[in-house]
C-alpha cells in the first residue's frame, strides 16, 4: 500500500503481518497475553509501525465509553509554576493517549462558568490544586474522578491527594536563616486561603518557636509584586525592631519585598535576607538572585496525571510526597 494515499487500517496491518484481525486488535489493545505468541505480537507492532497505523481512538471509545479527556483545574496562569504543571501532565496523559484540558479559574480562586454542556459527559476525570478548589462544584468535577494537588490529605475531595513536600521545604528555609544567626523574622503570606499557605505559616511558626530568641510577625499579601511591596513597605515602616529575615510564600511575592527593601533604603542581603518558594525563572532574574525552594513542577503534573490513571484503572496511587530542595544564592547572609 502506498504510504500517504490512505488511511492504514487493522485489515492492513493483518495482511502485512499474515494474522487475523481479531489477533491485531488483541496485540494493539495490550490483551495479547496467553492468547497470542510473543513473537506473533512482535510482527504485529512491527507491521502497525511500518504502516504508520494508528488505532481509532473515537470509535474505541466510544465502546468503551470513555472520552479519555482529562480537565485540569488550576489558579490564573500568573506564573510559570502551573503551566509546567500542565506540561507534565500532558506528557504523561499522551503517552496514554489521553489529551488534557487546560482550566484555569478566574482571579486564581472561587467558582468558574462550566466550559462543557456536561463535564461529567465530556471527561473522564479531573485533576485540580486546591487553590482552586471551589471551581469544582460549578464544573461538577467533584462527582468525576477526581486527583487533587496541593490539598490537605486528611480532607481532600478526590480519590487521591498529590503533594509536594512543602513544609519540608519551610523546615530548610528556616534552618538556613537560623543557622545565618537570624532571629528577627517577618513572614511575608500569601493572601489565599489554601492548605498550601497554611502549611507554610504552620511550619515556619513551629520550626522558629523551637529555636530560642526568635521572633516572628505576619503580613499578608495577594500574590503579586504591587502587592507584595506595598504590604512590605508597610511592616518595614511599622515601629519596632526591624526584621532581619523575610520568608515570602512565593518567589512573586519576594520580588516586591525587594523593591519595597530598596525604598527603604535597605540592601538585601547586607540589611534584609530574604527568601522564596517555587524557583521561578524570576528567581535568577532579580538582583542578587534569589535564595528559594525548588518545587519540580512538572514532576508534580506527572504524578497527578499518573495517580488519576490509577484512580481510573482501579489501582492504588503512588505514595509519598514529592521531594523539595533549598536553592541558596545571594539573597541571604548573615544579620549585622
């Protein structure tokens, strides 16, 4: 058959592989096993490549009654952070031959207009951070099954929870302060009402309440520059012992500490070391670079899209959380 002139069909790949149909589909479905030889399967797969055949997928499932589309529901794509999330996702989806479709809820949080006649007719399942949790309800995504990030285990919504190690990640930013001899602390918090935030402010609190001497305030602020300075140049201003160290939740939010330090007259790190959390790209940007915790993002969106293909086959979901690591560059120093 000439390549290009038609579409190849399972009766192609047959003939070329001197088989029956009903042993293509066995091969190509993965069913093969104890039906056919492995030597039989081999010529098959070998056949299907050398026709470029590729199986149809609309018609499969339509027996099988599955849309193999997968919704991922993440916060407004402000930062690199959750498109990375989707890259991953993507790359473990196609290799399953399952698409993704990316849904991100306005301003970040709270519920968002359904984008299917009926999700629950148009997917097979949801991934979702619980920063935008409340989008779910008005998708009905909590009735589908259901992968959350970043959410508390103990009462996550779907049948498998995914999590970076984050307050491992708050433990290292705090024992590299303290070991600086910083006892001064200022906690720079995002402003979202997430697990994820919570856990951060849980931890630092802990870890610096261990450590004789320390002191530590909390100033929120939305996750962006504007507000991240504003809300900084207000706690700098504030009387009091100055802070030494300012652990922000985000790298974001520690770019507009840093503008907020220099209105004040203050060098980071000579004055202010400061901290952040993802490992951005504008981690490297800013100057001096940025003391941070790396989060593998796309290694995140790899093992929620691997947990809800458990979740989907009926097996049970990788464990564990996922390992984070303290970047140290020159944003941080020892206190005068």
């Amino acid at each position: 058959m000439a390549r290009g002139s038609t579409r190849p069909t399972s009766r192609d790949v047959a003939q070329a592989a001197g088989v029956s149909q009903a042993a293509v589909s066995l091969v190509l479905g993965d069913k093969w096993r104890g039906r056919v030889s492995e030597p039989t399967a081999q010529r098959v797969r070998e056949a299907a490549l050398d026709l470029g055949y590729r199986p149809n997928l609309a018609a499969r499932n339509l027996r099988l009654g599955r849309t193999r589309t997968v919704l991922l529901v993440v916060p407004a794509l402000t930062t690199e952070f959750f498109a990375e999330v989707y890259t991953g996702a993507a790359r473990v989806a196609g290799e399953h031959g399952f698409g993704v479709v990316l849904y991100p809820s306005p301003e970040g949080v709270g519920p968002a207009r359904d984008p299917f006649a009926s999700a629950q007719a148009a997917l097979d399942g949801v991934i979702a951070s619980s920063m935008a949790a409340d989008a779910l309800s008005a998708i009905r995504g909590d009735q589908l099954p259901l992968v959350m990030l970043d959410s508390d285990p103990e009462g996550s919504l779907g049948a498998a929870t995914v999590n970076l190690d984050i307050a491992d990640g708050i433990r290292q930013v705090a024992e590299h302060l303290l070991t600086l001899g910083h006892r001064r602390f200022l906690h720079l918090a995002a402003d979202v009402p997430s697990w994820t935030f919570e856990v951060r402010a849980r931890e630092l609190a802990a870890r610096l309440s261990a450590a004789p001497g320390t002191d530590l305030s909390t100033v929120r602020a939305p996750i962006s520059i504007d507000g991240a300075r504003i809300a900084t140049e207000a706690a700098l201003g504030a009387p009091g012992p100055r802070p030494t160290a300012l652990v922000c939740d985000d790298d974001k939010l520690a770019a507009g500490a840093y503008k907020a330090a220099r209105r004040a007259g203050l060098r980071v790190p000579d004055d202010l070391s400061v901290t952040g959390l993802d490992d951005l790209g504008l981690a490297t940007a800013i100057d001096p670079e940025l003391t941070t915790v790396r989060l593998d993002a796309e290694a995140f969106g790899e093992r929620g899209m691997r947990a809800l293909l458990a979740v989907l086959d009926g097996r049970t979901p990788e464990e564990g959380d996922l390992p984070v690591s303290l970047v140290v560059r020159g944003s941080t120093a020892p206190p005068r």
